[in-house]
C-alpha cells in the first residue's frame, strides 16, 4: 500500500476491518471473502503527526506498524546514487535502443553533491532525459547541470508530482520517442546536404565553368529526399543549400498535435493496425492510445 498515510477516513475503517477479521466484500457484491495476505505500507507522512491531528486512526497506524522500516533519503545513501545512475541509464539504453550514457569524473561529484529532493523517482527521470535528449555518450559536468534544476527546492519535475490519476509519465515517454525522432530526421539531412555539397563542389571542379554534369554515379549516390525540388543542372550550390534549409526547418513549425499525429499513425502501420502492439510500441495503454486515435481522427474503420 503505497502513500498510506492519503487515506481517507472511511477507507482506513475498511482497511482496518479486513486486517482485523480477514473479510472483505467487493464493491457491489454480497457475498463476504476470506483474505490472508501481509501487508507493506508505506508513506512520507509523519504518521506520529497525522495521528495526533486525527488525520490518521490510531488503531489502524499500530496494526500497519508491526515492523517499521526507516528508508533513508537518496542523498544519504553515497554510491547508492551512482549504482542507482548505471542502472537507469543501461534501462534508458535497452528501452530507446540508444548507447549507454556515462559520467566524467566531475558529472560524478555533482551526482553525489546534489541534494535529490526526490529522490530515486526524480534521478530516474533526470537520467532518462540525458540518455533520449544529450547528443554525448559520456555526460559531463555542463551537461548535468543542464538537466539538474537550479532551485533543489523545486517541484517541476512531473515524476515527483503524484497527485491525480493522470499518467504523465507515459505522456513524457511519447514526447522523448517524439524528441528523438525528429533529431535524428535532422541529423540525416545536414548529413545529406553536406554530401550534396561535397559532391557539387567536385563534380563542378571537374567540368570547369561550364556547368554541373552530373554523371551517373553521381545521381546515383544523391539522396532521393533531401529536397523538394530536383537538382538541375543550372542549380548553385547556395540554391541547393536553401532548398534542404527549408526542408530542415519544416519539423520546427509543427505543432505537437501534428507530431503526435504522425507517431500514431506510423506506430499503427508498423504494426499492420494492431492497436494493441501499437501501444506497447510508444510506451502507453491501450487507453490511451484510443483516446489519440479518436484525437488525431485515426478512426475511420
């Protein structure tokens, strides 16, 4: 039982009556059941506190509090926090099939000086961000301190926000995936324009002024989608770099509706339409993944 001490009132008096006799009846049922179960609760509330303002029943506190267990904050744990860091980041590594970060020396002092007021949620969330959002492999000192907030006192961070029964965290996954692809969508096309380039630049030094005539094996090795408009013959090198600008540049005036629109839409065409594979593909619920279809107007069979 997570967050015990947030129990309302009339539910600490079930619970307690099911720990006490061992029955329960579902909701909307008569038929009373036999349980044996141990329980593990847990809390961040003063339960000392909640019980002296009659936020919480004693009597319920002392049948939960057989055996105590006092889990220490992640900054008193020392090279618990680094462990803890290797493992999320090889978990962040298998999930977005990307290579493994890894920290400098001083990325490392940081990590254990820091303060961690949420503990191992928020180093789960702040390593996932370096392993889908950091170009570098091994993170070091500016990079951490790039996605480590400035005020520790701070609340932004949505993983430390527990309240509600909205799952922000399957809407942030889609949103890295989202990241994600989109800079590899650019990487490849500064990758391809400067091929373009480089390959003017020769074959126009091989013709003289004349004119660019392209040969076979030129055409041939030229990427099929890097413009727009086909390469002529009479196209400048600054023509062609314009072209592929504007075609890199078109990814920034989506809005993230029309972004969340196309990983949908291609989630479901890699999976033949299969919803339910589709969903585990982006890391949501099948549920989820519905409401995007009715959203984004997917539903027309």
């Amino acid at each position: 039982l997570d967050e015990v001490g947030e129990l309302p009132l009339a539910t600490q008096a079930r619970l307690l009556r099911v720990l006490e006799t061992g029955e329960y009846i579902r909701v909307g049922g008569q038929e009373i059941r036999k349980t044996d179960v141990r329980i593990v609760a847990a809390t961040n509330v003063n339960m000392q506190k909640a019980v002296s303002e009659g936020k919480f029943r004693e009597d319920l506190y002392y049948r939960l509090n057989t055996i105590p267990i006092q889990m220490p904050p992640l900054r008193d744990r020392g090279e618990d926090i680094v462990l803890l860091f290797r493992l999320f980041a090889m978990q962040m590594a298998e999930k977005y099939y990307l290579p493994k970060i890894t920290l400098t020396d001083e990325a490392r002092q940081i990590l254990l000086q820091y303060k961690w007021p949420g503990n191992v949620r928020q180093l789960k969330n702040i390593t996932e961000q370096m392993s889908v959002l950091s170009e570098k492999r091994e993170i070091d000192a500016e990079t951490l301190l790039h996605f480590i907030p400035r005020d520790q006192d701070s609340t932004q961070l949505a993983t430390i926000q527990s309240g509600g029964s909205h799952s922000y965290e399957s809407e942030r996954e889609i949103l890295y995936k989202i990241l994600y692809e989109l800079r590899g969508n650019v990487s490849d096309l500064r990758r391809d324009l400067n091929n373009v380039r480089k390959q003017l630049e020769e074959s126009r030094q091989l013709n003289g002024a004349s004119g660019f005539q392209p040969t076979p094996s030129t055409v041939s090795n030229l990427p099929a989608t890097t413009s727009k408009q086909p390469i002529t013959p009479t196209r400048t090198i600054e023509q062609v770099e314009d072209a592929v600008a504007e075609e890199i540049s078109e990814p920034e005036t989506l809005n993230l509706n029309d972004i969340g629109k196309q990983l949908v839409e291609k989630a479901l065409e890699r999976n033949n339409g299969n919803r339910k594979k589709a969903a585990l593909e982006l890391g949501i619920s099948d549920r989820t993944l519905y409401r995007r279809i009715r959203q984004y107007g997917l539903d027309k069979d």
